[in-house]
C-alpha cells in the first residue's frame, strides 16, 4: 500500500534533477548612465605584455608544407621566405639514382629567432609528388601524413598524464605550387586541393613567375581563380571562417585579387643601384623578388608571416584538428582505440 506514495516522492525528487532547457544567454545591456571612466590607471592592458613576455620564452611552432612538380623552385621559395637555408634542394638525380617510385615525405626543423621571438620552423616537402607518368592517388601519402599529425596530437591530449605543453607537429600551411603554362590547372592540381583542402590550409602559389609577361600573369591567375571556384574548392583564407566584417573584408581582398600569388623565389643577392637585393639576373636586368613591380613573392611572406600566421594555426586546430578529433572519436564510442603503446601509457599512469 506504501508503494503509491514512495514512487510520487521519487518522481518529484526525480522531476527536481531534471534539467531545464538551457536558454540563450541573455547578452547583458549596457548599464545607463554609469559613467564607465576610470578615476586612476588599473593596469588592464599589461595583459597584453604578459602574454607577450610568456610566448617570448616558450617560442611556437610553425609547420609548413610544399606540394608541387619538381623544378618549380619549391626549396628556393622556402629559403627566400625565411631568408636562410630552411628547405635543402633536393639537387638533381644521379644517373644510378632512380626516381622515387613513390612521393616520400621529409621533415625539417630548424629554430629561427628574430627579435628575441623563437619560431620551431619545421619544412614538410614532399619529393616525387607529380613526377610519375602515371600520378593516380599521389596525393594519398600527403594526406596519410597530415592525418598523422592529427592522430599524434590526439593520443597525446588524451592521455591521463598529458603534457603542459604537446608538441604541435600538425601541418598548419601547404604551399600548392601551381606550374605556369598559361593555361589552366592539371586534373592533378584539382584532384590533390579537392581532397586535402578538407584537411589542410592551402595556399596556391604559381611558381617561377617570372616565365610568363604580366597579361599572362594576369589572366592565368583570373582562370585558376575561376576554376577553383567551379570546382568547390576552398582554399584559405576559407570564406566561412571570417570572423568579422573587417576580416572578410581583408580576406577578399586577399581572396578575389592576390589568390593564387604569382611567385619568384631566389637565394642570390645583386647590387642594384647601389642597394642589395635578392634577385635573378637575366640577360636584360635583375628580377628582383621583393619588389611587388616584379612579383607578388613580398605579398605572399607578409601574408603567410605578418598577418595570418597566428590565423593559420588557430584555424588547423579550431577547424581541421577538431574535424579530425570529432570523426575520430565518434568512429570509437569516445575514445581513440588502446594500442599497445597507450595501454602501457595508461598503466604506467595509473
């Protein structure tokens, strides 16, 4: 007879613990009529320079890549962005040397410094990309390369005991070199954005510039541009991950006049008029590579490094790490499979 009375008590209690549906914040108003000036300096804005003092010690990591056909001068592009010898030419084949059957992946690191700012500089390049008779597919080991990274960085930030810090080797930037035939993209070119521009910041370069008079620059630029377009693909700065009005704004700038950058890379230096440049000397004058009159290459370094480098971290680990994270633990109930190696981890944590 008890029952009836017992059950309605633990419906109530039950009916108490469940929650209401969260409603949106309410974005609060502006109070009226405090005056919001301050009567003395707090000292707020430090934060900016304490920021500051921690990343100068720490230094950050920053991983770029370079997909291209060889001969587009993809090391000598690396080299005249960082202004040393980051990316090694992979310097002809012997004779005995055969060509890789396959694309092999090789990882550089370096430290730069500048200012007192450290930069772990790693240069991803990729050998053999393109250079087959038959290029099925070449893009697979890229991918399983930058899906690697992703996996690294999740098995570590899942680990009971994880690091303050995780090394980032995740590839933030690729490079796409873009060979200049005036014509229009290879199905390579669209086979190898279509896929990995789902997983990988891609900034399309044409390469070696300097082959083609400026109205072939010009309209090769406009038709890859259109082709990119009637092909879906995205490539960065990608349009949904604007923030604000003055980011689009900027980004289309970016994205509808400088995209795909029209480049020359060179590690030489020339007198010209009594300055040095970095150049290339032809038999009728010096190319000089960071003079926007010549070529978009000072374009190009000031958008990978003095404005959307710090941009182009956030957006791999806000937007394709995470891509990767979500589809990885949703594949596994929650969480990535125990191998042998993290059951170890996990033991020698417990």
């Amino acid at each position: 007879p008890h029952a009836g009375p017992v059950d309605s008590k633990n419906e109530a209690a039950m009916s108490e613990l469940v929650p209401e549906p969260r409603q949106k914040p309410v974005v609060p108003m502006k109070p009226m009529g405090i005056n919001t000036s301050l009567l003395g300096y707090i000292g707020i804005d430090t934060i900016i320079e304490q920021m500051r003092k921690k990343t100068m010690k720490t230094g950050f990591d920053f991983n770029i890549m370079v997909v291209g056909q060889s001969g587009l001068g993809k090391s000598t592009l690396v080299n005249t962005l960082f202004k040393s010898q980051v990316s090694r030419k992979s310097s002809g084949w012997n004779r005995e040397e055969k060509i890789p059957k396959t694309v092999e992946i090789k990882a550089i690191g370096h430290v730069i410094e500048e200012g007192g700012v450290k930069m772990k500089l790693t240069v991803i390049d990729t050998p053999g990309f393109g250079d087959q008779i038959n290029n099925e597919n070449c893009w697979e080991p890229i991918e399983k390369y930058i899906n690697e990274q992703y996996e690294k960085f999740l098995k570590e930030e899942v680990n009971i005991a994880r690091k303050k810090r995780i090394p980032d080797t995740r590839v933030h930037c690729c490079l796409y070199f873009i060979s200049p035939t005036g014509h229009s993209l290879r199905p390579l070119d669209l086979e190898f954005m279509k896929h990995l521009s789902k997983v990988v910041n891609i900034i399309p370069v044409i390469a070696k510039a300097d082959t083609m008079t400026l109205e072939e620059k010009t309209e090769f630029k406009q038709r890859v541009r259109k082709e990119l377009e009637v092909n879906g693909i995205e490539f960065y700065p990608q349009k949904e991950f604007d923030e604000d009005l003055e980011d689009k704004t900027e980004n289309d700038k970016i994205r509808q006049e400088s995209m795909p950058f029209a480049v020359v890379g060179s590690d030489k230096e020339y007198q010209v008029n009594g300055k040095r440049v970095l150049g290339r000397k032809t038999p009728w004058g010096i190319i000089e590579v960071e003079n926007l009159n010549h070529c978009e290459f000072a374009l190009l370094r000031d958008f990978v490094i003095r404005t959307h480098l710090q941009d182009l971290k956030e957006v791999t680990h806000n937007i394709h790490y995470e891509t990767y994270r979500a589809k990885r633990l949703n594949d596994n109930g929650g969480l990535p499979p125990m191998t042998a190696e993290t059951e170890e981890n996990h033991e020698s944590n417990l």
